[in-house]
C-alpha cells in the first residue's frame, strides 16, 4: 500500500479517537440510564472507528492481493486414454484493485494442462492460466505438474476361493461356492495385464450360521515389488465382494490297523498254543475320521483248536467279528492264520540230592558242606509228572581236578540230563570242599 495512502488512514483514525473522546466527556455524567453510560459511549466510538477504516480500507482505488485455489482441468486427452494426475489443484496469487479483486468467482479462473496429441507414457507439463483481464497474476504453485497417460482396459477373471481357518471335528471341505464367481478387473493396461487372478480369503472360523460368508475380492499380482499396493490402486474390481457358501462333509481317512485272531478250546493233552500268525498282519481301511481314530484292532472270528494234536495252518475270510458301518477294507478278502504248537511245560523241584565227586584220585577224599543240594528240572508236562518218586533226571557233582588247596568253594555242575529236560537252578550253586587228611 502506497504511503500517502498509510498517512491518510492514521490522520482518519486519529480524529475518529478525538471525536470519541469528546463525545465521552460531554455526556459523562452519573445516571441510570444505560444509553448515558461510559461501557454504551465506548462501544458507539470503537463502531465509529471501524467504521471509518473500512471505508478507506474498501476505497475503489486501493490496490490488494488475493491468493486463490483452482482445480486443475486436464484437456484434450486422446480417446480411449486415461490419465493418472496426483496433482489436482494449484495455488495462484493475483493483485488489482480491491473491488475488482473481491468480486472474483472460481469459474472466472482456468487452470488447465494440455494433453494434445499425448501418447501413453509419463510427462512433466506447464500448467497454463486464464484470469480476468483486469487481475495480474504474481505466481502460481505448481508450475509444472507430472502425469501418466495409459489406456484404460478391462479383463474378466474367476474368482479362486482360499480356505483357512479349521473345519467342524471330523469334517472336511467339501466344496466351496462363491457367488459370483466371476469379476471384471479395469483400470491401465500395464497394470491388468499384470494381474494373474482374483483370489477370495475365505476362512471357516468366520463362517456364518448357514455356512456362507461375504469375503472381498483380492488381486493376485504376477509381480513381487514395492509399487504392487499403488499398482493396485489404480485398477478397479466388479464387483468388490462375493459370498462363500461352504459344505462339508465327514473326514475320509485311511490308517493301518493289526488283524488279530484269538482261539478257543484246549489241543490235544500234554500241548499248548505256542504262537498264532495271521498273514497278512495287517489291513487298510478307510472311513469318517472319527469312526477310523476308534478301531484300534481287526478282530477276526476265533478258530477252535479243541483236541488240535500239531501245528495247522488254514485260511479264513477277511470278515471281523464287529466292523463300524461306513468303514472300508481294502486289500485281500482272506487270511491265512498259523498257529503252533508245543508241548505243556512243567516245573519240579528234587531236594536232597546227592553230589557226586569226580576228578580225585583215590588215595584222596574229600567233604561236602552241605552234603546234598536241590535241583528244579523244567520239562515236557508228562515227562515230569514220570520222574515223580524216580529222582532227577541227571547227575549233581563236584570237580576237584588239579584242586591243590585243603579248602575251596566249587559249583555245582551237571551231567547226564536226559533230552527234553532243563535244569532251571540249583541250590546252593557252590558248595565248601575240604582234603580229609
């Protein structure tokens, strides 16, 4: 502002005060009307010198400056482009007159960037103003904008479903609805043809009282790298959401469990079972998880081997006394079952048994402490019920050979155990050998 104009306004102000002033003291006086008050006087006198700037202030001649924001109009973009602009407005500062400033529009202004005869790719360009004539532009910011011109494309993908999260206990997946199960992805060309697919994150630990659930739909990018999320941005995807109806089914898994058989009866007398093979020992089935994780054996019929006098194998049918329904056996339909036998084993103890002495010349005798020991004979069960009142079936003895000592400990050996017998322990195990001079 002009300093002529600064003076002019300081004298304005200056006799508005003294007017005030005066006014003031003419009419202050003790009373009790607010009209006549020093507070009502003071304020008639601010309004006043208010008053009087604003009318300096809004003088027709005054110069000013006002600062404006407009939307930039990009134009003459070529058909069947687009065009990807971050900068949308730009800041101008214009001078002139105060009233003709004051009565400036928005639309009195334009900011545009000619995109003429623009193929696809990034430019920098100016940005070009049109103000009213009597306005003078003092700068604008930015003077010069960035802007990617593409053509815009659409590509109709399916929408894959994604599962996560865990199904009910014994059940699986069985199949997985979306609806729609297609969408339309639009946006640069560049960036739809990078999409690889459209993906739907549906996890079941969401899932809603009837099985469904609304998921948004995801872009799958063929590349891995830092402007993936901006890349995005730009494309577009109809429509954004689609619901997920999931069933499910019971668990079918497989597992190999042990095939047994038992048997009933007694063999022949004096034999006992010895052993029971199946062949195969084990099957595959399949069936729900639930009913699969409870079957620990596959129990077949058992087989009598009453009065059986020897080993005899045979083949039965793959066929379990008890077999959940619904559960599956896979691989042969029969068994073959060996079952061995052996003789019933018994168990004797003989006590007093004498020892024998064997190795000493005989000019040399010799004492036992203690004189006799026991013995336990295991053997065939008929075997042992013969040896009864009859002694052992074998020899205890002492071996002194190349004994020089008078007084030593020595085992208690055996000899003669007739076939079929075994000795178990003997009694003490060693026994105190002294020289009788």
């Amino acid at each position: 502002m002009p300093k002529e104009w600064k003076d002019f306004i300081a004298a304005r102000l200056v006799n508005a005060h003294k007017s005030a002033v005066k006014l003031l003291a003419r009419f202050n006086y003790k009373g009790g009307n607010f009209l006549q008050s020093k507070m009502f006087l003071g304020g008639v006198s601010l309004c006043i010198s208010i008053l009087l700037w604003s009318l300096v202030a809004l003088d027709s001649n005054a110069e000013s400056a006002r600062t404006m924001r407009d939307t930039i109009e990009y134009v003459n973009l070529g058909a069947g482009l687009s065009v990807n602009a971050p900068v949308k407005e730009v800041e101008i500062k214009l001078e002139g007159k105060i009233n003709e400033l004051s009565g400036i529009e928005p639309s009195d202004i334009v900011s545009e960037v000619d995109l003429a005869n623009l193929r696809t790719g990034r430019y920098t360009l100016p940005v070009r103003f049109e103000a009213p004539t009597f306005a003078r532009v003092r700068s604008w910011q930015p003077a010069l904008v960035e802007v990617e011109i593409y053509r815009n494309v659409e590509r109709r993908f399916e929408v894959t479903p994604q599962v996560s999260g865990d199904a009910p206990d014994g059940k699986v997946v069985s199949s997985v609805v979306l609806s729609p199960d297609h969408a339309v992805v639009r946006g640069p060309e560049t960036d739809v043809l990078s999409v690889q697919g459209l993906d739907a994150f549906v996890n079941l630990d969401h899932l809603g009282a009837n099985g469904s659930i609304k998921v948004p739909v995801m872009v799958k990018d063929a590349q891995e790298s830092g402007d993936t999320a901006s890349r995005h941005g730009r494309v577009s995807v109809s429509p954004r959401e689609v619901e997920a109806s999931v069933t499910f089914e019971d668990e079918i898994v497989g597992d190999r469990i042990p095939v047994k058989v038992s048997v009933v009866g007694e063999p022949h007398e004096g034999l006992q079972v010895e052993s029971v093979k199946v062949i195969p020992d084990s099957v595959s089935i399949r069936g729900s998880s639930k009913t699969v994780k409870s079957i620990q054996s596959l129990d077949l019929p058992p087989v009598d081997i009453t009065g059986l006098e020897q080993d005899i194998q045979l083949m039965i049918p793959m066929e379990p006394t008890q077999l959940p329904p619904g559960v599956e056996i896979t691989g042969t339909d029969r068994a073959r079952v060996e079952i061995h036998l052996s003789k019933k084993m018994s168990v004797t103890t003989f006590s007093n048994v004498p020892l024998m002495l064997s190795g000493s010349p005989a000019s040399k005798e010799w004492r036992f402490s203690p004189p006799s020991v026991s013995v336990t004979i295991e053997g065939p069960e008929t075997a042992i019920e013969g040896l009864e009142g009859n002694g052992p079936p074998c020899e205890l003895y002492i071996d002194v050979s190349n004994i020089v000592s008078q007084h030593t400990e020595l085992p208690v050996l055996v000899r003669g155990l007739r076939p079929g017998f075994h000795v178990v322990r003997t009694e003490p195990e060693e026994v105190s050998v002294t020289a009788v001079e």
